[in-house]
C-alpha cells in the first residue's frame, strides 16, 4: 500500500482506538441511559472497525491482483515493456539536459 494510504489507516486505527478509551471511561462513570448511550457508541465502534478491517482486506487484494496483472504484463512483453522505458528515460534525459 502507499504510504499515504498507511498513514490514513493508520489515522483512523489510532481514532477508533481513543474512542474505545473514551468509551470505557463513560461506561465506568455512567449510569441509566448515559449507559444506554455509551453502549451504542461501543457497538457503532465496533461496526466501524470491522468495516476499516474489511477495507484494508480488500485494498490488499486489488493491489496484489493489480502488481499480478502488471507482471504478467511486463513479462509477456519484455520488448515492449523495455521501449517503453528507453523512451521515457529519453524524454527525462531531453527534458533536463534543455533545462541545463
């Protein structure tokens, strides 16, 4: 995964987890419907983690089919994939030796 994508999960791990603090401190402190309340916020928090965790998976598992695809690609077309990098590093190579 990219580093972006880690650090949003990672975000909302780090949320869910100081919820579930918060939680736990207002059930030890609550009574009554303040009870009630909090324990429809646990269960609200344990939807949400699940579906994070569902997520997760299934990102995993594009980004492995994805890296598949583009090496069965890359290796059915050594030849292709190869040009293809010789032009782009001919178009960079042209683009800063103009700059210079």
């Amino acid at each position: 995964m990219s580093s972006g994508t880690d650090k949003v999960l990672d975000d909302l791990h780090q949320v869910l987890g100081d919820l579930e603090q918060i939680v736990k401190g207002a059930m030890a402190n609550a009574s009554g419907q303040a009870g009630d309340a909090a324990d429809r916020i646990r269960s609200a928090l344990d939807t949400a983690q699940g579906r994070i965790e569902e997520a997760e998976q299934a990102l995993g598992k594009n980004l492995r089919q994805g890296a598949r695809v583009a090496d069965g690609y890359v290796k059915d077309n050594v030849w292709m994939s190869l040009g293809v990098a010789a032009a782009v590093a001919f178009v960079v190579g042209f683009a800063m030796g103009r700059r210079q």
